[in-house]
C-alpha cells in the first residue's frame, strides 16, 4: 500500500547527469495503456522474441538479436496472413420464416428449419 504517496513515471534517452536531472523536473502521471502496452510487448518477448534470437545466432552468424516485439509481431501478422489465404468459403443456406399461427391474428414467431424428414441439418450438409 503506497498510502497518500503519489507515483510518478520519469523518462530519458540518456544516462547522464543533465538528462536524469531534466527528467526529475518532467515527471508525468502514469498512463495505464502504457504500462498494458509494456506488459504486452514483455509477454510477446517471452514467448517469441527470447525463442528466436538464439535459432538466429546460429543460422546467421554475427547477427545480434531478432529484436524486441517485432519479430513477435511480425510472426503474429504471418500466421494471420496464411489462415487467410488459406480460407477456402463455401455456399451455405440458413432457411428461416415468419409463421403465422390460425387464431392468434398479429401474432409470429421465427421459426429455423433444423430438421427435414427426421434428419437433423448441419452447416455445409
């Protein structure tokens, strides 16, 4: 429990006296989409990123690192880019109807057809 202490994020581009002084006088509230942002990109390096970097290590000599979130994210593009290419659409049919019933003038209720001669309909049958 932090109590009435207020909490603030800093900010620098540069590890050096001036810098960390300038950014103390420049504290901003913190921004929780930010922090969300940051936990997605450490999940993603997690699970792709830390993964890949040795496969590329070995494969590429003198190559440093597969970096951060874009290799995850490019892989997430990828898979996304095949499923669609490999979607095949077929032509289906949904039968539905407004049914009247006798001595309830005004009154209908949706009906599905489900059922045609005592077989049960599936999608694409």
């Amino acid at each position: 429990n932090l109590g009435e202490e207020k909490i603030e994020r800093i900010t620098f581009n540069e590890v050096t006296k001036q810098a960390v002084l300038d950014s103390l006088s420049n504290a901003r509230d913190i921004s929780f989409p930010l922090v969300d942002a940051y936990r997605a990109r450490r999940a993603l390096d997690h699970l792709v990123g830390f993964n890949l970097s040795p496969v590329l290590w070995r494969k590429l000599p003198g190559s440093k690192s597969a970096g951060r979130v874009q290799s995850a994210a490019l892989r997430m593009i990828c898979e996304r880019d095949d499923a669609i290419s490999k979607f095949v659409p077929e032509e289906y049919w949904s039968v539905n109807c407004d049914v009247n019933v006798e001595g309830f003038r005004g009154h209908t209720f949706d009906s599905h057809l489900t059922m045609m001669n005592g077989t049960k309909l599936k999608k694409f049958s």
